[in-house]
C-alpha cells in the first residue's frame, strides 16, 4: 500500500473513531477543547496532500450537498411557519363561517317572529316558519340540480380531447407496423 493511501485509511479510522466517541457525548467543558483540536485534527487529515481531479470534483459534490442540505432545512423551518400561518388564517375562517351562519339563522327567526307579529294569531309563527324552511329547501334543491348538471359536464375537455387523439394515432400506429 502506498504512504498516502496508509495516511486516508489511517484519518478515516480516526473520524470513524472520533465519531463514535463523539455520539457517546463529549459535552462538557473540560474536553470541549480537546474534541475541538481532535476535530480541526481530522480536518486536516481529511485533506488531500496533493489534491487531483477526483479530489476536486468530491469537495464540488460534498459543497453541493451542504448546500442543498441548507436550504431543505430552511424550506423546511419557512413549511412550518407557513403551515402554522394557514392554520391559523383556517381557523379564523372557520370561526367566521360559524358566526356567519348564526347571524343568519338569527335574522330568519327574527324576520319570522317579525311577520307572525303581523298577523292576530298567536300561533301564526308557526305558519312562517314553515314557508321559510319550504323556501330554504326549494332554495338547497334549485342549487343542488345546478350543481348535478355542472358535474355531468365532463372535465377538462380539451385534455380529453387531446388523449383521444393521441390514442387514434397510436392505434393507426400499431396497425401499420
């Protein structure tokens, strides 16, 4: 074995080394400085002595690979502060849609009880009450025919379109060879 290839296994057996040292943990302060030497020590054994083609191209990969490791870890800090802003805009939504929707019913029962006041019965609320749900449910049954016809329509008929004729020339495609 050549010196220089003794010198590259001789450093990678002490990072090995040194790594599995360091996940046991060297954390406190009195071998911090000894686990800083060891590791600018393994820096600079790591280091090619006379660096080639090979050498290069290795640190232009492990560079590359820090650097798009960077940046997945800050897309990734960035998806967590956004999913927390969108859930948080979600909730807000959904709170709103609640209030909205108790705003509504209590306009419907006041226009109710309003219109009954109109009339000499005393029960005459009942009768309104009842053509407003009839005319809430006529109301849901127009929308839902509307969107029963929207469905039916096929989607994305253009792309459809396409695929069809890219199916048509495949065939005659086949048939020709």
């Amino acid at each position: 074995m050549q010196s220089g290839n003794l010198g590259t296994l001789e450093a990678l057996l002490r990072i090995s080394v040194i790594r599995n040292v360091a996940r046991v943990g060297f954390t406190t302060p009195a071998v911090q400085p000894v686990r800083d030497s060891v590791v600018s020590m393994i820096y600079r054994a790591s280091e090619p002595r006379n660096p080639g083609m090979f050498a290069h191209a290795a640190g232009l990969a492990a560079a590359s690979v820090r650097y798009f490791k960077a940046r997945a870890t800050l897309l990734g800090i960035e998806a967590k502060e956004a999913g927390l802003n969108y859930g948080v805009a979600a909730a807000i939504v959904v709170i709103a849609l609640v209030l909205a929707f108790l705003a509504y019913v209590f306009l419907i029962i006041t226009a109710v009880f309003g219109i009954a006041a109109l009339f000499e019965s005393r029960n005459a609320w009942i009768g309104v009450m009842g053509v407003t749900a009839l005319l809430h449910a006529a109301g849901a049954g127009v929308l839902v025919f509307i969107a029963r016809r929207r469905f039916k329509s096929a989607a994305f008929p253009i792309t459809l379109e396409e695929f069809s004729k890219d199916q048509q020339w495949l065939t005659r495609l086949s048939n020709n060879h």
